[in-house]
C-alpha cells in the first residue's frame, strides 16, 4: 500500500510485512550467490593463477543478460513477479547443488569448464530475478518511501557479502570443504523460496491474455519501448550510466581481489576478505547514512560526491600497491614488517570505496523506479541489467588483461579515471539541466501510473 506521505526513518518500511518478505528473501538469495561467487573465485586462482580465467567466469556470468534481454522484460512485466521469484531462487538451489557431482568427478579444465557452464545458467535464471524484485519493490512500499527503502533493501547488498563472502563461505569450506560450501548455499535458496512464497499478489495486475502471448514481434516491441523510454527520459539515462559503471567496478574489483591478496600482498586467495569485509562495512554505513540523511541532500550532487569518492578510493588502493609495480614480487615477501600497516590500509580504504559505491547505487535505482510507470518497471531494468553486462564485458576482460599484463595496481588506476570521467560527465549533464529542472532533462514531473 503507497504510504500517504514520506515517512523519514527506517521503521514505517519494517512494519510492512510483505516489505520484509521480499527483504529477507533477497538477502538469503544474495548470501547464496556471493557465497558460491567466493568459492568459484578461489577455485580458480587456486587452479590458473591468473585473473583472465577469473575474467571468463565474470563473462560467462555476464553474456545472459545481454543474449536474453530481448524477452526477459516481456515476460516479467506479463506474469506475476512473485512466481517470477519464487521460480528463479528454486532453480538457483538446484544448480548449487549440481556442483557436488562435479566436484566428486571431475577436476582440471573439465572442472574449470562446468563451472563456468554453472555460472551461465545460474546468470540466466538471474536475469528473471532481478529485475522483477526491483519491480516488485515499489509495488510494496509505494512512490514516497523509495529512497528510504531502497537504502534498507540495499543492506541486503552489504549483510550478504559480509555473511556470505566472510562468514558462511570461508567457515563452511574449512568446516567441510567446498562440497559442504555448495551445499549450505543451496540451503540458503531454499529458504528465500519459503520467503517468495508469502510474498502478495502483484497491485498492478499483469496484461490480459490476449494480449500477454509472447512472440518474436512482441518481444522485440517490448524491448523498443523499454529502451526508447530510457533514451528519452535523460535522467534515467544518467542514473543508467552510473549503475553500469559501478556495476561494472564491483565485478572488476571481485575478480581482482584474491590476486590483489595473493600475487600482490602475499597472502593467500581466500584472504581476499581483506578487501571485501571493509566493502561490506563501508556499504553497510552508507545504508544508514542515506536512511538518515538521503531525502534532506541534494541527490544529484550526492551522487557525484559519491562517484569521486569512489575514484579517490581506487587510485588509493594503486597507490599503497605500487611496490608491487617496481618489485612484480608479493610485498609481504619483501617486507614482512609491512603486514599489518599494509592490510589496515587496504582495509580502511576497501571501506570506502564500499561507501561511495553502495551510495551510486542506491542513488541511481531510487531515480529509475521513480520516474519509470509501473508497467514499464521490469523492461526497463531489463534494459538496464543487459546494457550493465553488455558494456561491462570489454572492461572485465580488458581489466583481466591489464592486471595480467601491467599488474593489479595499474588496473586499480584506470578504474578510478575511469569513475572520475563519469562523475565529471554527470557533473556537466546536471549543470545544462540546472536551468530547467528535471523537465529539462525530459522527465516528466507527474507520478508515474
């Protein structure tokens, strides 16, 4: 039910039942996906070495979205996203569970092999997923809580890498090995399905039959409309832009971290909670400052505060590395009086960049639900999670490359001039714009249907 005012503050959001279904679902299901991410990206350092191989599973975790973007929208915007839900995180669970026979027979490059074929599938399903949870959303909490609520439903972002990379994962494989890790993951699945199923009906009811038979024409009519909404509504293009960029950092920053701890600190691949349990933190703070604090701030100018914090973040992160650059030998290994100065560094600086970016994103999906209709939500989040992959695979890969190649803290340079461009570019669309308000940017002010 849309609240009759805004509300500041987290508890109006709690006392909705159906909000915290949803909630406690996508955080069980991003525990499970973060989880089995921390085990993959171990895996495979422990069995290549090197970030290109890790650079393939991010593609092979990125190539769904963009080869199904043209019905997944259709589809989520014609059934109920509840079943949309339900059916993806079922799924999910028994792909996590298909590991156990693989790891029982197979290891080397048929094993590299099945996991990326696992990853493809599994990001298949989570082209369904996502967007109809970012549908379903403001479905439940209504227009005027979406900031507040995005910034809550966001920790499930910070509390499933904090228990899924730091906590869950790591125990479980040492407990019971890696098998035992697949296994609690699927656990994990299962139990956001028990979530979705006490989810409400959609208030916006889906199309009529006649009009809700999915063909070739009408998918590709689907995918115009998301798409020609997006370009016309520049705001929404900005706010795309962003998500894409710090999307895409994200998973850069994944791919590269076990290498950061084991090729360029000297510690081992599954040290890499070094960087993402301050991540976590850092995101996790940033929730409870935009809760507090994000609807009395200027949200546009946050958003590139935001966005140059970030960049200042990873220029950091290459900069307390550089040694690495000159010596190409682990520095703990040179100079082992550095351990615990060096790590507390990259620990204070991963929680800020954990901050900034957890802000970009909030930020930017608050501005797309908002001035996107409810009918169009699902399509444009499809075109919104296609583009993020699409775009996304010739950085990963050419980020791959260059940290094989140049080295990591040379990557972690380019991907804050590369944060800094877009902060400079928003910075100038927000400008021109500064005249006309957000009409001037071609949104249209008047709440969406």
């Amino acid at each position: 039910m849309s609240p009759a005012a805004p509300n500041a503050g987290f508890r109006p959001i709690l006392r909705l039942a159906s909000f915290r279904y949803l909630w406690l679902s996508q955080l069980l299901a991003l525990t499970a996906q973060n989880g089995i991410h921390f085990v993959q990206l171990v895996l495979i350092e422990q069995l290549t070495g090197r970030s290109v191989h890790i650079g393939l599973m991010v593609v092979a975790f990125s190539l769904p979205p963009v080869l199904l973007a043209l019905v997944s929208g259709s589809i989520i915007d014609r059934v109920p996203k509840k079943w949309v839900i339900s059916f993806s995180n079922l799924s999910r669970a028994a792909l996590a569970l298909a590991y156990l026979p693989a790891l029982k027979w197979l290891d080397g490059e048929a094993l590299l092999v099945t996991i990326y074929l696992i990853t493809f599938v599994a990001s298949a399903i989570g082209v369904f997923n996502n967007p109809a949870v970012l549908a379903k959303l403001p479905l439940i909490v209504g227009e005027d809580r979406l900031i507040v609520a995005n910034s809550l439903f966001n920790i499930t972002i910070a509390a499933a890498q904090i228990v899924g990379l730091i906590l869950l994962a790591p125990v479980a494989v040492k407990a019971g090995g890696v098998g035992a890790g697949f296994l609690l993951m699927a656990a994990c699945y299962l139990l956001a399905l028990i979530m979705d199923l006490r989810l409400p009906r959609d208030h916006v009811r889906p199309q009529q039959a006649h009009e809700s038979g999915l063909t070739w024409q009408r998918a590709r009519q689907d995918w115009h409309e998301g798409w020609r909404f997006t370009i016309d509504h520049r705001l929404i293009t900005i706010a795309m832009v962003q998500l894409t960029l710090v999307t895409t950092l994200i998973m850069i920053l994944a791919m590269i971290a076990p290498g950061l701890s084991a090729r360029v600190l000297g510690l081992a691949p599954e040290d890499a909670v070094v960087v993402f349990a301050p991540a976590g933190i850092g995101m996790f703070l940033a929730m409870i400052f935009l809760g507090r604090w994000g609807t009395r701030m200027g949200q546009q100018w946050l958003q590139i505060a935001m966005l140059l914090l970030a960049a200042a973040g990873f220029a950091a992160l290459g900069f307390v590395s550089r040694d690495y650059s000159v010596l190409r030998i682990p520095i703990f290994d040179v100079y082992p009086e550095r351990v615990l100065s060096l790590t507390g560094m990259v620990a204070l600086i991963a929680l800020v960049v954990g901050f900034a970016v957890y802000g970009v994103i909030t930020i930017a999906q608050t501005t797309i639900q908002k001035y996107t209709p409810a009918s169009l939500r699902g399509r444009v989040f499809t075109v919104q999670f296609m583009v993020t992959n699409l775009v996304g695979m010739i950085p990963l890969l050419a980020a791959a490359s260059i940290a094989d190649w140049l080295g990591i803290p040379e990557t972690l340079r380019w991907l804050a001039i590369l944060c800094a461009a877009v902060a400079l570019m928003s910075t100038a669309a927000f400008r021109r714009s500064s005249t006309g308000g957000e009409a001037a940017l071609g949104v249209d002010t008047t709440p969406p249907a």
